[in-house]
C-alpha cells in the first residue's frame, strides 16, 4: 500500500511540473480562415475540405482555446452526473477551436465541448494540477448556450432568430460535431482502428472517417488523438443513396437494465443524460416523429418462435449483417455486437425499412489485447461459427446472429464466402498496413508526448511500432495476429 501512495505522489509531482503550465489562450495567427465570416465561409468548398481533412497523408492540429474555469466545469459535470449513474451531455464553452489542415488554420469561434464515451470517462482535470489524464471528446459546432440552468450568467441570449438558426446549423467540412478519442487501447501502430474503418469502407459497410491529428486543450499538449466525423443524420446523406434517407437510426448502447441482445425486453427511446433516462436503442433521428415502428418490427420478427430465414431477409439487409460479421471477425474485433453486444447503431433505411449495422468504436482489433481481451487468442483460434460468447461466458443471445451466421444459421454460406474472400485479400497482409501505419510514424511520431505526461500513460509505451510482445504493451505484433488470423479462417471454411 504504501508503494502505491508514494507512486501516485511521484506522479502527481510530475504531473504538477509538466502540466502546471497549461492553460493558456490560444494565440489566432492573421493568416487563419475565420469560418464565421460569411464572406470567407461562402467561399469554403466544404465537401473537398472534408476530403482533404481524411486522406491518409493529411496532417492535423487541433488546438481548443478554453478557460480554466471551462474546463473545470466539465469535471464537475463527471463528477455529478457519475453519482446519478449517468454521462454529462453538457457542452462547456470554448472561446474557439483552431482546426490546421496541412498548414492551412481554419478558426471557429464560441464551440462546445464534452467528455464522450462510457468506461473511458474519468476524472481528468485539477485546479492545482491541471489536465493529469487523457480522455475522449465531442466539439459540437452548433451549440447555442441557452440553457441558464447549465450556464448561469454566461448563457447565450440570440435575439436575432436568423443567427440562431445559423448557428444551429453551422458545420466544419460538412460535420456539425466530431469526435477525439485518445489512443486508451495502447496502439503502438496508432492506425489499428483507421485500418479496420478503411477495411469497411472497402467493402460498401458505412463506417465512420478517422485521421489521426494532435490536440491541444487550453494551452495543454495532449498529444496524439483520432478524429472520427460522427455518426448522425449528415452521415447518413453521406452513405446512402437518397432513397434512403430519412429512417431511424439508432445508437446501440449497454444501460444499467443490461446490454443490447436484440431481445423484447430491450428498451429504447430518446435518451435524456440529464434526466437519467438511457435506453437499449437510443433514437438519433426523427426525434419528435418516430414511432420506432421499425425497431418493434424488428424485435418481434427477431424473436419470433421459428423464425424463417424470410422472416430475417425481410426485416434485416442479411447479406450487409453477413459481410459485416465476417470483418469483425477477421479483423479480430472483441468489443462489438457479438462479442460485447455494443459498439453499433443500427438504421432502417427509407425505403424498404430494413434494418442496415453501422460499425462503431473499433479498438480491440488487430491482436490489441492491451484493454482486455474475452478470448484468450485475440480470437486467432476460435471458430468463426461459435455461438459461445466468451466476454458474458454464455451462449450467443443476439437471434439474428445465433440464427442466421454462425454454426447451423441461415446464412453461414454467405458468411463464409465473406470470410474468405476478407482473410484472402490485402486487408490481412502486412504489406497493406505497413501502407497506413508508414503515413502515420513520419506524420507524428515527432508529436509524441512523453510518456510521464498523465497518468494514464505512466505504464503505457506510446512509441511507434508495428512489433508486439511486452515492450508493446502486451499487444500482438500485426504479422503474427495476421498470419494467425488468415490460418485460422481458412481453416475453418475449408
């Protein structure tokens, strides 16, 4: 015990020396494109901003200009909203956020910004120490501050209604918000979960941007970080055709009441943080005007005592479900729908109501076992068909993954052919990821922060490698989680 509290002093002293010097304004260089000047935002091509925000060899800097007293709210709303079991949704004020494009500054003044995520929430800032851990976040560009209970005197009064709707429906490169999620999976390539987005979007699966880029929060160097554009109505527009706009979708999430196993006893709705109401299936869309008429369908057809394999063509895009399953599982992925029963929305497209899984928060892939890791081999030996689950040590409970892909399923031919056609194609090769991680080591690897700089990286090596082992933080190298991976798949689908 006692070596424990003089190691938490140690590192708070460290901390304090490092970190102390953080909060500072952020100084706007005259040659910065200012997006709220009409005149210079009319003249923005967004969508080639967009492109150019997430091609493999840009480089990005992010720099919020954000108060102490700011930041500081936001642990406060940690620390509120934990005791009622909940997550803030609380935007804190940021005087603005400088986004630097391969050298060019775009400048968007009076942004919000909030914590994300759900076990990677934790306190984070000191009045005495300062920022002393890494955590992930959402910047919303449409915030507009009008909520006296959250902001007191500093909320926003627009008495002009056409700046208001403006402002509610201004975007950055197309996006209204995006999200910064630091490298907590201890990824020494720092690409694994651009690689498995990339490996979706390859094969048609709607799957989020990522880049990599640097942050900085109130003069603090936070180092490397992952930008990901969200997954919300312009999202939608982006990935589907037009016939298809306008369904639900929905955010798979894990509540008090238990994970999402597509059973009846699911709940959903739109979720309140504020008021503690979080639900199974947490409505993005159509708020207001949905009836979740979809999703009952849905779980009814799903659950239903003999349900045919009609049954799920007509409610699910089967050969979608099938496809994404079979990458999951090739790019050993322990953290999603059948593994974890989290980490995906799930939409119903417009036109024919079926239902469409969009892949989420990818991190425990490629071998990166540094988190946890449910199976032992990083799923590099189990059967592709298993219908155990080995995070809940139970059966498969997910009827249209139990009924249709895995062992005795509907559609475990076309699964197969999926899995098969992923471990014989580039995606596993070393070759093709030495393509990303190459980019991403002479971008950054002179962005590192040192490893003493939070407590969350104190026993985490940050340092660039494709290698694996113990001075890897444990994780596979990506040679051997590949050459074990493919074996394994083309073994099992012989």
């Amino acid at each position: 015990m006692r070596r424990i509290i003089a190691c938490v002093l140690a590192a708070a002293v460290i901390l304090l020396m490092i970190n102390v010097v953080s909060i500072s304004p952020a100084h706007v260089s005259a040659d910065s494109i200012f997006v709220d000047d009409e005149a210079v935002a009319s003249s923005i091509d967004e969508q080639a901003l967009y492109d150019e925000l997430f091609a493999p060899d840009s480089v990005i800097d992010i720099n919020v200009d954000i108060s102490k007293e700011q930041i500081s709210n936001m642990q406060a709303d940690f620390e509120f909203f934990r005791q009622k079991h909940s997550r803030s949704s609380v935007y804190r004020i940021c005087n603005n956020v400088t986004i630097t494009v391969n050298g060019k500054k775009y400048v968007i003044d009076d942004v919000g910004i909030r914590l994300k995520g759900t076990s990677s929430r934790c306190n984070f800032f000191d009045d005495v120490f300062g920022i002393y851990n890494l955590v992930n976040f959402r910047i919303s560009f449409t915030c507009t501050f009008e909520d006296t209970e959250d902001y007191g005197l500093e909320t926003h009064t627009w008495t002009d209604k056409e700046e208001k709707r403006k402002r509610k429906n201004r975007t950055f490169a197309t996006m209204k918000s995006i999200e910064l999620k630091w490298n907590i999976a201890a990824d020494n390539t720092y690409v694994r979960n651009k690689y498995v987005q990339e490996t979706f979007k390859a094969y048609g699966v709607p799957a989020q941007s990522c880049s990599l880029c640097t942050l900085s929060l109130g003069g603090c160097k936070m180092g490397i970080y992952r930008l990901f554009e969200p997954v919300d109505e312009e999202f939608i527009h982006r990935y589907f055709p037009q016939e298809d706009w306008g369904g639900d979708l929905y955010k798979a999430r894990c509540t008090k009441d238990g994970p999402v196993t597509y059973s009846k006893d699911n709940t959903y709705g739109v979720g309140n943080k504020k008021k503690t109401e979080m639900y199974n299936f947490d409505l993005k869309t159509n708020i207001g005007k949905s009836e979740h008429k979809s999703l009952e369908n849905l779980l009814n057809v799903v659950n239903k005592p003999g349900a045919t394999k009609q049954d799920f063509e007509s409610v699910i895009d089967m050969e979608e479900l099938a496809l994404v399953q079979a990458i999951n599982f090739a790019m050993g992925n322990q953290d999603d729908m059948r593994n974890n029963y989290n980490n995906h929305y799930i939409y119903f497209r417009k036109s024919d109501g079926k239902a469409v899984i969009i892949p989420y928060d990818n991190e425990i892939v490629l071998g990166d076992t540094y988190l946890w890791s449910p199976s032992e081999s990083a799923l590099t030996e189990e059967s592709p068909y298993v219908s155990y689950n080995y995070r809940y040590d139970a059966e498969q409970k997910v009827p249209m993954l139990r009924q249709t892909v895995l062992k005795g399923g509907y559609f475990t031919d076309i699964y197969t052919e999926c899995l098969r056609d992923v471990a014989q194609s580039k995606w596993l090769t070393e070759s093709n990821y030495r393509k990303y991680y190459d980019i991403a080591r002479k971008n950054y690897s002179d962005k590192l922060i040192s490893k003493y700089n939070y407590l969350s990286t104190i026993n985490m090596n940050i340092e660039f490698s494709m290698e694996g082992g113990e001075e890897c933080n444990g994780n596979m190298s990506i040679v051997e989680f590949m050459e074990k991976m493919k074996a394994n798949i083309l073994k099992n689908t012989e």
